[in-house]
C-alpha cells in the first residue's frame, strides 16, 4: 500500500492500535516526506521559471489545504483516532507538521539549483572539475545533471538611480564655462594657508579687523584656513609670471555663524587678468559681459566706488534685479539692484609681491561667491540648505 493510499484511510482501517504502530507509520510517512523533497533537489532544474514550478508542485502535495497529504492525515488520522491514542497522534502529527516547514517555496529554491546548459557546450567530465563552491556535487555523485547557478541573462538588469550635480557645482561649472570660453584657465590652491599669502602678501596689514580671532579659523599663529581664495593669485604669479589669466574657485572658510546667508565655509571665485596696458574698461566690459551670459541679455550692471587693501581703485558691482526687472521687490530691498561682487585694480604692491613689475604691467581681479549666485538663479533662500544632504531639496536639480 503506498502513502498517499495510507493517509486516505484511518488508523483503525489500518489496523493501528497501539503507540509502536503510531510511532511506526508517522516514520514511514516522514521519510516519504524527506525522500521526495531530496528527489527534487537532485533533480535540478532547466531554468528559474521550472525550478518554481517544481517547488509549488511539491508543496500542493504535501500542504495544500484540500487534499494535501498533511491535510488528509489530519482528517483521516487524528480526528478519527480514539480517545486513547489521539495524544500520541497529535504529538507525532505537529512534529511532521514543522518537518514540513522545509517544503515552503523559500526555502526548497535556495538548494535546487539550475541544470547546466548543453547548449554552452559544458560536458559532465569538464563539470567535475569546478569547484564545490559552485555548487558541484562530490564526484561519487556526479551526473551528467549536476548543476551550476548560473544568471538568467533574460531577466531584466537591476536599475541603479542616478545621480546629479550638486546646484553649488552646477553653478561653479556654469561660471567656469563663460571664463574659460574667454581664455582664462583655472588655477587651485591649498585651503590650510600661511598668514603671508592670505594676509601680508595681498597688502592686509596686522590692523586689519579680516584678521581677530573672531573673524579667521587659525590653525596656528602662522596657518589659517583660508579667508578668500586670494591667496592663489600670488602663487601664481610666482609660478607663472605675466601675462596671466586665470579663475580660482575653491571653499573659503570664515569665523561665521550659520544662518539663511552666512556659513563658516563656502565657495568662491576670483577672476585675475595681468597683461601690459589693461584697465578699468577692460574689467567692466569683462563683467558686463559675464552678468549677460549667465543671467541673460536683459541684466544691467552697475559699478560703485569701494575699498579693498589689495586693489586699487576697487568697486562693488551689482546687476539689475533678476526677481522684479529692476523694478523694485523684496530681495533687492526696492532699490532695482542686487549687489553681487567686488572687483578693482590690482594694487601695484601685490603685484611686486606677486614678482611682476607694477610699471611693466596691470592687472584686474573680482571675487563672488558661488553659493550666493546659486542661491540667486535657482530661488533659493537659505544658504544651509547647500550643506545639509537632504536629497529631497538635492534630487531637484
């Protein structure tokens, strides 16, 4: 009589009686159980798709609901025992029943693997060769169908979301473009910096407020962090002589407390032209030209008498509203215009401390702050938001 034959009659019909015949045909039908599913592993299978569908196969029989083989066991064995052995029955019958965990889908795919294919032209004896770590059985119980996992290349790849840009970049590489299109090249330095090339060599003496505690991150009483990326202009001067064009972007990093405008570091770039008879005109048609490509044709510029130690004379310069036309809003405060950079004349004695002879040559230079100018073109109102890696503010654009 076979199992499936067994459990569709009752003990009694069985002419099971006593706790040994119990004991008995639970083993029988456990080592059925066991058999079946070692059968299917050995088996393999062509492709995911039959490895599934072999596993499902298995589990209906044995733990489906409605006419499964535990099912019928539990109508047929231990509901229908007598008082006397239902006990018995029931212990025998929960301990199958966690047996058969091993029969689920998840775990029976985890160790029926793939055949080989025959079309990759794998032979049996080249198989025994490869390494158990492939999932090859010892050569006692080699096959011609022991299997190696193996992809299955008609699946669709795995999608990795991309990335982009961060808008601080994004802007500085914008900048970039417009500068380098007009010859200029760009220039880097360190950002750990002597108090010479970020203060005495670009005429800022020990009285100056740039220089408190509370203003610059020292290191020590000769490094900073640098203030600006300034410094990088006398280097290279040094290193190249005149003339020179260059851009120099870069963090900068300031005693600042963080809020909607200010951060302890942020970004810069300075512009620095030397050549023999350059001028004023020269730096303001430079600027015009660069407000106009990076904010559109429309923009007007606007340039204003300031002071900076290391140009002389020096300006602020500021374009018309980008929000309102120039006709007056929040962000330019009414006035039309939105102040943006400084710039000027590079003073003759940075140039001497620079190696370039200041009757020989003249230069100009401007600074403007990265973050700043992101903040403008994409509508943005808080600085912090730059440094926070909230991907859902990043993820925009």
């Amino acid at each position: 009589m076979t199992i499936d034959e067994k459990v569709r009659k009752t003990l009694a019909e069985l002419a099971v009686n006593d706790a040994a015949g119990v004991e008995a045909l639970f083993a029988e039908l456990r080592a059925a159980m066991q058999q079946e599913r070692a059968s299917l592993v050995a088996r393999g299978a062509a492709n995911e798709l039959a490895r599934d569908a072999s596993c499902k196969e298995l589990r209906d029989r044995w733990l489906a609901r409605k006419n499964g083989l535990l099912s019928l066991v539990d109508e047929n064995w231990l509901k229908a025992s007598s008082k006397e052995l239902k006990p018995l029955v029931g212990r025998s019958f929960n301990g199958l029943r966690q047996e058969s965990a091993a029969l689920e889908i998840a775990a029976l795919t985890k160790d029926v693997p793939f055949h080989v294919s025959a079309t990759i032209g794998v032979q049996a004896e080249s198989l025994r060769q490869v390494s158990p770590t492939f999932g090859i059985q010892s050569e006692a119980g080699f096959t011609a169908e022991a299997s190696v996992i193996t992809p299955d290349l008609t699946l669709p790849g795995n999608r990795r979301p991309l990335g982009t840009l961060h808008p601080v970049t994004q802007m500085q590489r914008e900048i970039e473009d417009i500068f380098l299109n007009l010859g200029f090249h760009i220039e880097s330095g360190p950002e750990i910096e002597t108090v010479y090339y970020n203060f005495d060599a670009l005429n800022i003496p020990e009285s100056h407020p740039s220089r408190d505690d509370w203003d610059t991150l020292y290191i020590n009483s000769n490094t900073v962090l640098r203030t600006h990326t300034s410094p990088v202009q006398i280097r290279a001067m040094e290193k190249y002589g005149a003339p020179l064009y260059i851009i120099i972007p870069g963090k900068c990093y300031r005693h600042d407390n963080p809020d909607a405008s200010h951060s302890p570091m942020f970004h810069q770039i300075e512009g620095l032209a030397i050549a023999s008879d350059i001028t004023f005109a020269d730096l303001k048609g430079t600027l015009d030209f660069f407000a106009k490509k990076l904010f559109g044709e429309k923009i007007r510029t606007r340039f204003q008498p300031s002071f900076f130690p290391f140009t002389e004379p020096s300006g602020e310069v500021s374009i018309s509203c980008i929000f309102c036309g120039g006709d007056g809003c929040r962000v330019c405060k009414e006035s039309g215009w939105i102040e943006v950079m400084g710039c000027g004349m590079v003073h003759p004695q940075v140039l001497r401390n620079g190696g370039i002879d200041p009757e020989k040559y003249s230069g100009w230079a401007f600074g403007l702050g990265i973050d700043r100018f992101a903040m403008m073109k994409y509508d943005i109102n808080d600085i912090q938001l730059f440094f926070q890696s909230d991907v859902r503010f990043l993820k925009q654009f």
